[in-house]
C-alpha cells in the first residue's frame, strides 16, 4: 500500500522560500512518476511540478518556472520541493503524488 507523507509548509512572508518533503513508502519514487500539485478553495488541483522518466525529465507549470524546483533522493525514498521568491498567489494546499497516489497536503500560506 503505497502511503506519503508531506511537511515542510507553513507561513511565508513574499519573497521568501520554503521547501516542502514528501516521505514515500510502499513505492520507490526513483521509479515513479512523481509531482508536486496545488489547489485553492473552489479551484481544481493543478500540477506544478513533475518527474519522470530515466533521466529525471523535469517540467512546470509557466506560473512557477524559475522559482520552483522539483528533486527526489532515491535512498531515502523522498521526494521535495523547492520554492523560492514566493508569493500569495502561491498559497494553496501543496499535494505530492507518486504514480497515482496523492498524499493529504500541506498548507502554504504566502503572506505578509
């Protein structure tokens, strides 16, 4: 049964960073196909950010090119989340998904 775990959120001011871990079990992620998705009340959940593939093939969402970065560490089995230069329209319940499990969020909150 594949079970993850995410932490790592909380209150940021603009400009700030926060990156968020995602602890996997029940799958390896290095085999996976993983992503860091988002969503805000009333509004469906997005990706943001994804990995797949051999080599590690990476892509974003246009609204956080150049600010956010995706990275799994096959030994500890985790998956993370960079953000840098945040900002409001960043907050949202962040959700790691490897394969087709969804793990149960973790609150960014982007305010001064």
């Amino acid at each position: 049964q594949v079970h993850l775990v995410e932490s790592g959120g909380g209150l940021v001011q603009p400009g700030g960073s926060l990156r968020l871990s995602c602890a996997a079990s029940g799958v390896t992620v290095s085999r996976s196909y993983v992503s860091w998705d988002r969503q805000t009340p009333g509004k469906e959940r997005e990706m943001v950010a994804d990995m797949f593939g051999f080599f590690d093939v990476r892509s974003y969402a246009d609204s956080v090119k150049g600010r956010f970065t995706i990275s799994r560490d096959a030994a500890k089995n985790m998956v993370y989340h960079q953000m840098t230069s945040l900002i409001p329209e960043d907050t949202a319940v962040y959700y790691c998904k490897v394969s087709n499990t969804w793990g149960r969020g973790t609150q960014v909150t982007v305010s001064s």
